[in-house]
C-alpha cells in the first residue's frame, strides 16, 4: 500500500525520530526496565503522544492512520517505548476523547498529550481477565463522590501514570452490565503500587498492580454513562489492538532489517550466508510476513479514520502482526546464529519482546473469537 505525501512525511519523521532518540536507549531501556525522562518529554514535544487528539485539545491533530505509522516506527527500535506511547494514546485518551465531557476533555486530553502526565487502563484484575464482566472492583455512591476498591492488574504504565481509566462495578452483578468507568487521578489518598511485574520482554515499560483502597473520586469524574462501562472497555480495545499490531510490526520489521544486514556481513564458506537459497527463502517469507501485516494495521487504521466498522479488522490485525512477530523473531534468531541467542545482538531483545503481543489487549485466542463472531453474524 503506498502512502499519500503527508503519511509518508510522518513516517519519515517518526524513523528520524526512532533512529536519533530512541535505537541509542533501547539496550539501556531493557537492562535497567526504565524509559528515561528525557525521552518521554520529547515524545510529548513531537506530539508522538498525541497524535490524534484534535488540536484545540492540545493534540497534533492527525489520525490513527498516523498513530499507527508512529507506534511502528517507535517499537522498530522499543518496543517498550512504543507501548508506553500506545497504552497512553488509545487506552487513556482515545475514550476521554470519545467519551467524555467536554470539561473532563479541556482537563485532561492537554496534559496528556504533551507529556505533563502519562495515562494508562484498568480493566484486569486478578481473577478477571478476558472475561472482563467478572470484576469485582467497585465504586459506592457516597452522595457527593464515589469510593472506590479493589485490585487492579497488569496495568501497563502503571507505575508512572498521573490519570487512570478505571472499570469498576457500580451494581453488583454477575456480569458485565453493571461496569461503570472513572477517570481517577494517581496522586488520590487511597492508590497504591502494590509490585511491579518483572517481565521476560518489554522490560522498560512499567507493568503493575495496583491497590485501591477507598480512592474519593469527584462525581465529574463519571466516564461516560452510568452502568456503560463495557461498551466503552470494548470499543477502546477494538481500537488499542491496532496499535498493539503496530508494536508487533515494529518489533518484526526491527528484527528483519537487524537479521538481513547480518547475513550481508556474515562470511561462511567463503562468502556471505545472505548467498545461501536456504536463508532467502526464509528471508522471503519473513518480508511477506512483514508486508501483510502493515496491510491489515493499515486496513484497520483507515477504517477506524472513516467511523465504519472496523472490530473484525482490527482482530485480524492483532492476530496476524502478533504472531508474525513471533515467528519473524525467531527466524531473525535462527539467521544470527549462536550471536543472536545472546545479549550483545538486538534479536534476542525482538524475540522477547514479540511475545507479550500475542496476549495482552486480547489473546490470540480471543481476537479469533471476535473475527469467527464477526463472520457468524455476517459482518
């Protein structure tokens, strides 16, 4: 698919951007599981944090065209980096922006995207996973605010998030129907970090659990109706998976480019082992691989773009980009040799990194039930 002038002046920039900022962190990023600072704020400078918030809200009003293009570029280098940026985007203000009232917007959407705060999601909860509606987090009305507890996990940017998108029951039942969401900010008496995961890839980005113990949120901070929490859970997911295909195209693109300058360079036999049939017909599938995967992301953003359906192509994309990435790392591995099983070459990084791709925002178990619901129902 090729891209009209202004993506492609967007694309161009965001791999200057990976290039000069990002690829000379990425080893420091994983070692010490910290994306620094520095970096974080000049995401917000280049609006890479909000990319597609309308400007009047403090945005760089693009589109999720752009967003996508973006996360790519970003976890071609991080992918701890582009997932600190994807969470942030489409898991806490995609629904601000889609949900919320126009004074929860002009508050929080311009802190947001320049970085003054980093936002994150909480759905998950230890014993509610893919099946969402059994949370047990819940929020009592106490007249003039809502107190909220409970316990909240795998909370992607959770140890340096200012604003949280939280699901809480606000009626006690056995299902979804009850969920309500909240926008909660960190810095309230009562939310504690309770660990951070220690992870086998995307080391820098911050995974928690997080304890809310009577948190008092102001009745303005209500998101969306009351009691309508799940529809808003899963029209912000249909949109988060798209981004988490770009990080797993990121990731895959990364290891490709990394694995094909290495056969270039490697000397066996007296000549480069690019030479050997055996190694490009790897190659070649592991391009297509790549290729069909940007297609769909790109299918899905345009989509999203257009406000037409878009749930089925996002599933698609999340499941293909995610487990492409898989397979892309490992052969990435298999080209470096025993160099890319160590520490010292970057694809060992990809593949660990890849992994987390095919589970959270949905397993790619869950994004084939979408895709087989999708198709039962005739859309």
């Amino acid at each position: 698919m090729l891209l009209d002038q202004n993506y492609k002046e967007l694309k161009d920039l965001a791999k200057k951007f990976s290039d000069s900022e990002v690829a000379p962190l990425a080893m420091k990023i994983d070692h010490e599981a910290s994306i620094p600072t520095e970096l974080v704020k000049k995401l917000g400078e280049t609006g890479f944090l909000g990319t597609f918030i309308p400007e009047e809200y403090g945005g760089a009003g693009m589109d999720y065209m752009d967003y996508s293009i973006v996360v790519e570029e970003l976890s071609r280098n991080c992918a701890s980096t582009g997932v600190l940026v994807s969470a942030h985007s489409s898991l806490c203000m995609w629904p601000i922006l889609n949900f919320g009232t126009e004074e929860q917007k002009k508050k929080f959407l311009p802190r947001l995207a320049s970085g003054e705060m980093i936002g994150c999601f909480c759905l998950s909860e230890p014993n509610a996973g893919s099946d969402a509606g059994s949370l047990t987090t819940f929020a009592e009305d106490k007249g003039d605010h809502w107190e909220l507890n409970g316990v909240k996990n795998w909370i992607t940017n959770g140890k340096e998030a200012g604003i949280a998108i939280v699901f809480a029951k606000t009626r006690k039942t056995d299902d979804y129907k009850g969920i309500s969401v909240f926008i909660v900010e960190t810095d309230s008496p009562g939310w504690n970090i309770i660990k951070i995961e220690d992870k086998l890839g995307i080391k820098g980005s911050s995974t928690a659990q997080i304890a809310l113990d009577n948190v008092k949120i102001p009745k303005e901070n209500l998101l969306g109706p009351i009691e309508k929490g799940f529809r808003v859970a899963m029209a912000t997911l249909d949109g988060g998976r798209i981004g988490i295909a770009a990080q797993a195209l990121g990731i895959a693109q990364g290891a490709f480019d990394y694995a094909k300058n290495y056969s270039n360079e490697r000397i066996q036999f007296g000549k480069p082992i690019s030479s050997l049939q055996g190694l490009q017909f790897m190659m070649a599938d592991m391009s297509t691989k790549i290729a069909a995967s940007r297609l769909l992301i790109y299918d899905a953003s345009q989509r999203k773009n257009m406000k037409i359906p878009f749930s089925k192509q996002s599933a698609h994309a999340k499941l293909f980009a995610s487990e492409a990435a898989m397979w892309v790392t490992t052969k990435a591995i298999q080209i470096c040799g025993g160099n890319g099983y160590t520490k010292e070459y970057p694809v060992e990084r990809y593949f660990r990194d890849a992994k987390i791709t095919e589970i959270y925002e949905g397993t790619s178990e869950i994004q084939r039930v979408v895709i087989a619901a999708n198709e039962l129902k005739g859309k």
